[in-house]
C-alpha cells in the first residue's frame, strides 16, 4: 500500500518533467524557423519574447472571454423578466446581448489565433505563411505575433 501512495506524486511529477522536457528551447526553435532572406535568422531572446508576448496574450484573452460570457450570462438570465418592457427596451437589450456575443466571439478567435500561433512557435513551423508556405518575416511577427499569412497574402484577404 505504500507503494501506491508514493506512486502518485511521483507520477505527477514525472508527467510535469515530461510537459517540461518535451517543451523545446528557444535555441532549438531558433534553428528550425525560417526566416526571409533579407534577414537575420531568430536569436534564442527574440523567442523568449515572441514566446511571453503569445502566453500574455492567451492569459489576456481568457479573461476577456471569460468576462464576456459572464455578461452573456447575466444578460440572458435578465432578459427572461422582460414583461412590460417597451420596445425601446427591448431594443437596447437585443443590442447588448448581441454586442456580448460579439465580444465574446471576438476574443474567442483572438485567444484560439494566439494558442494557435503558441502552437506553431512549439512545433518550429512558427512564421511560415498558411496559403503560400513563404516566410511571414520577423519583423511583421515581432509586430502581431499572430499573424499566420506573409503580407502578400493578407492583402489579398482583405481585399476579398
């Protein structure tokens, strides 16, 4: 019985090395990422930033989701006792339940675009555009850590 009770923790702490270890270094991310040819490659400080910009921002955006839904929340539940209500009123409910939605929305792709970028970073694909598999370039990443198109191709998105 003894056995299994130690088992536990050091089962923990063997899967929180293992999260650990398997988290690569900013040195071995920096070596895979490609760059264009203009410019330096990554330094082991510039992933650390670009690493504690997306971790920020996903707090961030949990928060603000969270925040959001709770408002929904609190919105819906009080839309229920609307009897008598005029139809200016009711207007203005309608317009701020639909306003929490889209914030709610809005940081739910923001926080789901930073794990994503997170992800990528982890995986060493960080900064290689999604539709034409050219080099984002450091600069535009330094600038919105996010960004997962090269600007040739978000132009030609926001133009559609």
């Amino acid at each position: 019985m003894t056995t299994s009770s130690t088992a536990g923790p050091r089962s923990s702490a063997t899967k929180t090395a293992t999260k650990t270890a398997s988290k690569p270094s900013a040195r071995a991310i920096a070596e895979r990422l490609r760059v264009k040819d203009d410019e330096s490659p990554w330094n082991e400080d510039e992933i650390r930033e670009v690493r504690e910009v997306l971790v920020e921002e996903i707090e961030q955006h949990r928060v603000e989701l969270k925040l959001a839904e709770d408002e929904l929340d609190d919105l819906l539940r009080a839309s229920g006792d609307g009897a008598g209500d005029d139809q200016a009123d009711a207007g203005a409910k309608t317009a701020e339940r639909e306003h929490e939605i889209s914030v709610a929305a809005n940081a739910r792709a923001s926080l789901h675009q930073a794990e994503h970028a997170l992800e990528q970073l982890e995986a060493g694909t960080y900064g290689i555009c999604e539709n034409c598999g050219n080099p984002i370039g450091k600069l535009r990443l330094q600038a919105r850590p996010r960004a997962t198109l090269c600007m040739t191709c978000q132009q030609k998105q926001d133009r559609h």
